[in-house]
C-alpha cells in the first residue's frame, strides 16, 4: 500500500482545502510531519484512516470530523489517492453533516457519501481516466478491506504506529499484552474453541452427573427394597472420583441383594406351606365341631316345637269345623252379593230419578211439559226442543251479524271524522308554507356569506398568529444577543491576550536557548554546538529571566482555554444571530404589539362570522325538511278527502243492512233478552228433559234387577241344603276369614310334620348321645392357625415382591450402566482435552490456555522481527526474546517478555529499561509488528508507515542508531512519516510537511530544512 495525494476540506482543524502530495514528499523516503501542539498533525492521520475505513483512530474524535473554522456552505469531504494490490484509487468520503437549506432558510442533514473511483486506461470515452467503481458504503468497505487485508484496529497499529501503546506493549503484564494481541491477530476463533470444550464439558458433565444420581437412586431403591438386613452400598460403590469402576460395583452390590433376597424367599415359601397345613387341619376340626354342636342344637329345638304344636290341637280341631260349614254356604255367597248390589243400585236410581224431576220442574217455567209424564213422554219433549233450537241457530248468526254491524258503523264514522279533520289541518299548514319558506331561504343566504369570510379569516388568522410567534421569538434573541456580545468580545480580548503572552514567553525562551547552553559550557570542555573547548563570548540572560519549559507550556494551556472559551461564546453568539434574522425574516417590519393587536380584532371578527356561519347546516336542513313536510301534507290531504268520501258511501250500505237484519231478528228472539238467550235457555230445558228421561229409565231397570236377585238367592240357599237363605247366612263366613282359617291350619299340620321327620333323623340321635361340643376351644385353635399363616403369607409376599422389585431395580442398572459408560469415556475425553485447552490441566506444565500459546507464538515471531532492529538501535547490546515463565501468584504464562543485555549476559525485566532504551524497544516492537502482521494478512507490502512522537527521549548517539534503521526501511521502497517535535530531526530529514494553526484554521505546507 503506498499513499500518493490526500485532499482535506472543512475537517478537523482545517477550514479549508488543503493537499498533501505524498508522492513528492516522500521522495527521499523519510519525510517529517511538524507543527505546533494542537494544529493538526494527528488530523493528518485520522484523515487517512477515515478515507480507508470511514472512522477515525480515536473514538473521542468520531464526532469533531467537520472544522469549527469551516464556511456553512462548504461541506467537509476527505480525498485520498492510493495504490493497492496493484491499482490505482480514489476513495471520497463525506461524513454526516448539517448544511443551510438550498432554498430558504435554516439548515438540513447532510447524509454521509462514499466514492470509490479506480484509474483506467479507458474510462469509457477512450481516454484514461477514473472509472467509478462504488458509491456503497458496504461495497466500497469491503472491497478496501479485501484490498489492504487488515481491520482498522490492525491498520493504526501497523501503519499509524502509535509509540505510548508500544510502551505500554513493552512494560505490561501478560493481559495487556494479551488484548492488543487478540485485536491484531484475529485469535477469536481459538478462544472460541477453549469455550465450545467448555460448553462440551460442562454438557457431558451434565449428562454424568445426571447419570450419576440416576445411579445412585437406583441403588438407594434397591438398599430400601432389600431392607434393613441387606447389605449396604458403602462397601461396593466406589466414590464419584472412581467413575471407571461405578457402574460395575453397582451391578455387584445389586447382584449379591438379589441373591440374598431368593434365599429369603425360599425360607418363606416353606414357612408358609407348614402354616398352611396347620390352618387346614384347625379349619377341619372347627368345621366337624361345628357341625355337631348344630345337630344338638337341632335335636333340642324339634323336642321343644313338638310339645308346643301338641298344646293347639283342640284349637285346631274347632277351627276345620268351621271352615267345613263356611264352605257348604259359600254357594249362597254371591247371589247374596248379587242381591246387596241390585237394592244399592234400585236407591240410587230413585234418588237420581227424584232429583231430576225437581230440576225439571224448576227448568219449564213456561208449561211445555204434561204433569208426571212417563219416560217416553220426555224423550217425544227433548226431540221437539232439540229442533226448536237448530232453527234458532240461524237466527243467532243473523243477531251477531246485526252487532258486528253496529262495531263497524261507529269504527267508519270515527274514521271518517278524523280524515275530515287531517284533511282541514293538512289545508291549514299548506297556507303558511310560503312565508315559512321565505324565512328560511333569507336566512340560509346571510350563512353562506359568513362562511365564505370565516375561511378568509382562517388564512389571514394562522398568518398573524405564526407572524407573532416569530416576533416574540426575535425580540427575545435580541435580548440574549446584546447581552451575550459584551461578553463574547471580552472573552476575545483574554483570548489574544493570552495568545500574545504564549508568543512572547516562546519568542523569550527561543532567545534564551543560547543562555541555557552557555551556562553548561564548562572551561576546557568541548562546546555541544560547535565543538571548541574555547569559550570567548558565551551568551547571557536575557533581561526578564529566563523562561522554562513549564512556563512556556503553562502559557500555552491558558491559550488554547482562553480560545476554546471564546470559541464556544461566538458559536453560541452565531447562533443567535441566525435564529434571530430567520424570527425576524418570518414576523415582519411590526412589532409583536401591533401584530398582537391585529391578531385579536382579527379573532373577534372570525368569532362573529363563525357564529354566523354555523346556522347554515341548520338552515338548509329545515328548508330540506319544509320540502319534505310540504310533500307530506300534500299527500295527506289527497288521502284524507279519498278516504271520507269512501266511508261516506260504505256506511249508507251498513245502514240498509241493519234496519232489514234487526225485524228478523226480533222475531226470532220473541220476548227473550236476545236469539241467543232463547237458544240458550231451550238448550238448557233439554237438557233437563234428558236427564230426567234418564233417569226414569234407569230406576225401571233397578227395579227389575233386584226382583231377579231375590229369586236367585233362594235357589241358592235350597241347591246347599239350607231350608231357607237365613240359615245359610248364619253359617257364611268372609272369604278373608276362610282364607285365614285355612292358612292356619295349613301352617299347624306342615309344622307338626318337620317335627315328626326332624325327631325321627338318625344323625340328630346320634348326636344327642354325644357330650356337648366345646366351641371357643375350637375357635381359639383356627384364630391362632389363621394368625400364623397371616404372617407367614406376608412374609412371602413381601420376600416375593422384595425379589421382582430387585430383579426390576437391576434390569435398570443394567440398562442406566449401558448407557452411562460410553458417556464417562466421552466425559473423561472431553474433560482431559478442555483442562489442556483452559491451562488447568496437570498435563499442561506451562498452564498456558490454547489462545495464549496461539498469541505466545505470534509473540515469539514479533520478538524476533523486533531484535533485528534492536540490536541495531542498541549498538549490538539488547535482543528481545520471548518467555514461558509463569506470572505473579495465579498468573498464568505464554506472554512474558524478557530483554537480553549482550554487556552483561544477563536476560531482565523490559520495565528495567530506560526511557531512550524504552523508545527503541518499543519502536523495533512496532516495526517488528508491523512485519508480522502484513505477513498474516497476506503479505500485502506496506509501502507508507507513520511514526508517532517519542523521539525525544533519545540522546543523539541513540538518535543516530534509530535513524540507521529508520533508513534501512527505505531499502524497500518504503516512505516513513515520523510526527515529532525533536529539533534535531528538522535538520536530518530534508523533506518536511509543516502544519501551521491560526485563528482561520490550520494549513499545510511542504517545507525543506532550510524552513526549520
């Protein structure tokens, strides 16, 4: 990569445009960057570094990239021309910024740009020239970054080489070399390898440790299942440190409770068969115990129910003659009954045939019915009512009709009086209709006009209103700029005065140089300058004292704080005059009273016509329905006179109707209240004659049944040998008193002969012979067979699901052992080589993590290419080598630096080294990095390097090494900056770029040493 031109406008501290020709001033190869404290020297380079990357080397300036001295029109924009891999290009970049307004007032975001533009031999047109390649952010960026092959962080370590981070480098710790390290070689990726076998080691670990409890719960259940006599855990489980072995103790430990658990099964299974013999045999002798103390108990029961039965036999002879009698006269029984109905139903039918001729009697008022007439009699009377009433029908419907008539006589009467009268209201409101028109349409016209001038005030309102708040504003900014300008120009004046007294303590101190060197001069000694050991004339003081570096520099911190006061004041002070003149271009010539005056008749005046407007929505929606309602009434009225004039002509035909209906219908009715009302009543009076006919009939019939009953009970009395139906009745008994003779006598004999056969069995004999059974003794015997197979019954069950459960228990240890020694092999590989990678592992003598052993070889390279020149700078004293040696306490190791003294053979400390020997150490460390990492980003040539300051610590033997080596750089054609103060060096590097600072702005210039 080698620099040819870089053009700067508007940044930094440069106000306007200026130009660097890297190609003529580093002709030579070496070239200085010089210039006071704080006019732009560093600029040069974030200029660089901001054309290749789009940001700055130091953060703090990210946001300080346009001049403060800069015009507002002219916008801030970095060039840069440059030869990588081979092509020619042009990178423009234009950070984001504010700009005015093209067109009117104000200012607007100027969004960032970039341009990368490449030298070609055709440009398009046939001529050479530049060819745009890119006007993307991203694509130019990454085709930069594919080109030069470092990040930015890379590029100003190794081209902006900055000499305090390589002091810093050369004297710290481990970590802090470490960090600007990980940053320039991109070891992420082995840092992220040391964290993946972390992860894998804790997830396998996870796994075992998971496994591990799995484990061992299983083996807790299979002591809890073996029981208290098994044997523990603790002396066939190995601990966690022996994961080898755990699952094969495991599976032993389980093994050995199996075993011991069949063996207590056996003995179980023959204690329980011994129990159950002897439960069986105790089941049988309480069985046979049983069963004879029942047959006793038996013998005895039959003896004590046959001397009872023996006690009811005369009962029982009285009650079978009874029931033998009752039986002969059960033949009687039910034309008794027959009898008892037929005089019940005969009383009934009197009283029924009583009750209806009294109702009739009450019912024919008018005499239609002959005194006591028989039933045919009233059955001939019902018919002739009957029909009385089927003619009456008809002129029941011809009755309703006449009433009906009537309803809808006074409904059409009513209704024609109410069309009457809508007919002479719908005339009324169509007489005032115009002039409730003219109203409305001279009210709707004033509206209109109102509304048009309420959006004319509208417009002339928000003009007056912003015009207003512009004028408030501007005479409060008038207000803050005549107070801030007094002190803005106060602040100026400190500020020229402290720059004048910076001057002149420089000016002083530049006279006084001679003096200082003079009153070093010793007799007889060698002059620095000149080299004579004769003094004739050294120079004096001059008057005022002389003036130190402190002083000089004391004077130069109150000067750039006097001007950065000042600074702010007139950009603050700059910026209310141009909010001011934009407020006063936006209110006009008035002042805020006249134009608050204005806006409030003008407020008033819209008020008015607003109020005024706001009746014409109103208006035009009663004219709207005034239309409606005209339309309305008009109909209306129309329907109305139709409609009187139809009822008019329906009620004459009503009228006709009725008059013929109503003669009809008052013959019909005759002296009754109405038809309806004699039908009624004749409906009513046959009814009467039925019922009564009924009746009548009804008793004739009793009457006749009864007769027949009577007839039939005395031939029944005589066909059972009863001389008469008294006799037989004497002897009839109820059915339900037979039937329960009968039961009781059934119930005596069937009791009487299971006694005789229960007596008469032989077995209950025998058993009588028999002393008497002792029960509890029995009972006792099975209770303590029943007890002791209980508990030999749980032992075997328990022992039984001891065994399965064991047997269970251990199929799951032998699946979770399966399974859990692949992962403690897995685990055990991943722990080992995690422990190796963290510098934790005893295998790993250094402790050195594998990113630092990845740095610790990148450092050893870096020491190498860095003693090259060393030694060099050193006059062939010091070498830097890399060290393994372990830090401090729990430091680990792999990034110790160490310097050899060829002098003294002794390797020490690099803190140990002076502040010139520091310098060079630290400026080989640069260059030796630079090397190492164009080499690891692909040996891209790094033809342009800048040296940042530190040259002043050198004494001038030291100066002259460091500048041998800084020539043997241009051996490759290589152009080296170097940024510094040191006089010296003016008069060693002929080409020089100068930064002058001034209250514009700085500016750059190429000068030779004549100009130093």
């Amino acid at each position: 990569m080698r620099l040819h031109k870089l053009t700067v406008t508007a940044f930094g501290p440069f106000a306007g445009s200026e130009t660097v020709d890297f190609d003529a001033l580093a002709a030579g190869g070496l070239f200085l960057l010089r210039g006071a404290t704080g006019a732009g020297k560093s600029s040069v380079l974030d200029a660089v570094c901001f054309a290749l990357y789009g940001e700055t080397p130091n953060a703090r300036r990210a946001n300080r990239l346009r001049s403060d001295h800069a015009d507002p029109g002219r916008l801030t924009q970095v060039e840069l021309e440059l030869t990588l891999g081979g092509r020619r290009l042009q990178i423009t970049r234009l950070p984001e910024q504010r700009r005015p307004k093209k067109v009117g007032t104000g200012t607007t975001v100027e969004r960032p740009q970039t341009l990368l533009r490449e030298w070609a031999a055709d440009a398009g047109d046939g001529t050479p020239g530049w060819r745009p390649v890119s006007k993307s952010h991203q694509e130019a960026g990454e085709e930069i970054h594919r080109l030069i092959g470092m990040s930015r962080e890379q590029f100003c370590q190794v081209v902006l080489l900055p000499q305090g981070d390589f002091a810093r480098f050369l004297k710290g710790d481990s970590e802090e070399r470490g960090k600007l390290l990980r940053r320039l070689f991109d070891t992420e990726r082995y840092g992220l390898v040391e964290a993946w076998l972390a992860e894998q080691r804790r997830a396998q670990e996870s796994a075992v440790q998971s496994g591990r409890r799995r484990l061992r719960d299983l083996a807790s259940k299979a002591e809890q299942a073996a029981g208290p006599a098994a044997e523990p855990a603790g002396e066939w489980v190995p601990a966690e440190d022996g994961d080898a072995d755990l699952p094969a103790g495991v599976l032993g430990w389980a093994a050995i409770l199996r075993s011991g658990a069949a063996e207590q099964l056996a003995v179980a299974e023959a204690a329980l068969a011994g129990a159950e013999a002897a439960q069986r045999t105790a089941q049988h002798e309480r069985e046979a115990a049983e069963e004879l103390a029942g047959r006793q108990r038996r013998q005895r029961e039959a003896l004590a129910e046959a001397k009872r039965l023996a006690g009811f036999e005369q009962a029982a002879a009285r009650d079978r003659q009874r029931l033998a009698a009752a039986q002969e006269a059960v033949g009687v029984e039910s034309a008794l009954r027959l009898r008892e109905s037929a005089a019940e139903a005969l009383g009934r039918a009197r009283e029924a045939e009583q009750r209806h001729r009294e109702a009739l009697a009450r019912a024919d008022d008018g005499g239609h019915l002959p005194a006591g007439a028989d039933a045919f009699q009233l059955a001939e009377a019902e018919l002739r009512l009957r029909a009385e009433v089927v003619r009456l029908e008809a002129a029941r419907a011809e009755e309703r009709r006449c009433t009906e008539l009537a309803r809808e006589q006074h409904t059409l009467t009513r209704d024609r009086r109410g069309a009457e009268e809508l007919a002479e209201e719908a005339e009324d409101w169509l007489a005032e209709f115009d002039g409730e028109l003219g109203r409305l349409e001279e009210q709707q016209t004033r509206a209109q006009a109102a509304s048009a001038r309420v959006e004319q005030l509208d417009g002339q309102r928000t003009e007056l209103t912003t015009r207003l708040g512009a004028a408030r504003e501007r005479d409060g900014l008038l207000a803050e700029i005549a107070a801030a300008e007094p002190k803005v120009a106060g602040l100026r004046t400190a500020a020229l005065d402290a720059r004048e007294f910076s001057l002149d303590l420089r000016d002083r101190r530049l006279a006084g140089m001679a003096a200082e060197l003079a009153e070093q001069l010793r007799p007889h000694e060698a002059c620095r300058v000149c080299g004579s050991p004769e003094h004739p004339a050294p120079a004096e003081a001059a008057e005022g004292g002389r003036v130190s570096a402190e002083d000089e520099e004391r004077a130069s911190r109150a000067q750039a704080a006097a001007e950065r006061l000042w600074g702010e004041a007139d950009q603050a002070l700059t910026a209310l005059r141009v909010r001011e003149a934009t407020a006063a271009g936006a209110a006009g010539p008035e002042s805020t009273d006249v134009l608050a005056r204005s806006l409030a008749e003008l407020e008033r005046e819209h008020r008015t016509a607003l109020h005024e407007a706001e009746a014409l929505g109103r208006v035009g929606q009663e004219i709207a329905r005034l239309s409606q309602d005209r339309a309305r009434r008009l109909e209306e009225l129309n329907e109305a006179r139709e409609r009187a004039a139809v009822l008019t002509d329906w009620l004459a035909k009503l009228d006709d109707e009725q008059r013929e209906l109503t003669a009809r219908v008052a013959a019909a009715r005759g002296e009754a209240a109405s038809v309806a009302d004699r039908a009624a009543s004749l409906t009513e009076l046959a009814e009467a004659v039925a019922a009564a006919a009924e009746a009548a009939r009804t008793a004739t019939e009793a009457r006749a049944r009864l007769d027949g009953a009577e007839e039939e009970l005395g031939k029944a009395a005589a066909a059972a040998g009863f001389p008469d139906a008294g006799a037989a009745l004497a002897v009839l008994l109820p059915r339900e008193e037979r039937e329960r003779l009968e039961a009781r006598l059934e119930r005596h004999h069937a009791e009487s002969a299971a006694v005789r056969h229960e007596l008469a069995l032989p077995e209950l004999a025998e058993a009588a012979a028999r002393p008497p059974v002792d029960l509890p003794a029995a009972a006792a015997a099975l209770s303590a067979a029943t007890d002791r197979l209980g508990r030999a019954h749980a032992a075997w069950s328990a022992s039984r699901e001891r065994c399965a459960a064991l047997a269970s228990i251990g199929r799951q240890l032998g699946d979770l052992a399966a399974e859990l020694a692949p992962a403690l092999e897995r685990y055990g590989r991943i722990n080992r080589l995690a422990a190796l990678a963290a510098g934790t592992s005893t295998e790993n003598r250094l402790r050195m993590r594998l990113e630092s052993y990845v740095l610790a070889a990148r450092l050893e390279q870096v020491a190498a290419a860095a003693s090259d020149r060393l030694v060099r700078m050193s006059g062939g004293r010091y070498t830097l080598v890399h060290s393994d040696d372990r830090g401090s306490g729990n430091k680990r190791s792999g990034l110790a630096l160490r310097v050899v003294d060829a002098w003294t053979g002794t390797e020490r400390d690099t803190a140990t080294l002076s502040g010139g020997e520091s310098f060079f150490a630290s400026l080989s460390l640069a260059l030796g990095l630079a090397d190492v990492v164009t080499d690891e980003a692909g040996g891209m040539p790094l033809d342009t390097l800048f040296i940042d300051e530190g040259f002043g610590t050198l004494d001038e033997q030291s100066l002259e090494e460091v500048m041998d080596v800084l020539d043997g750089l241009r051996e490759r054609d290589r152009a080296v900056g170097i940024v510094s103060h040191v006089a010296d060096l003016r008069s060693r590097i002929p080409a020089q770029l100068l930064v002058r600072k001034g209250r514009r702005g700085s500016t750059l210039a190429l000068a030779g040493r004549e100009d130093a």
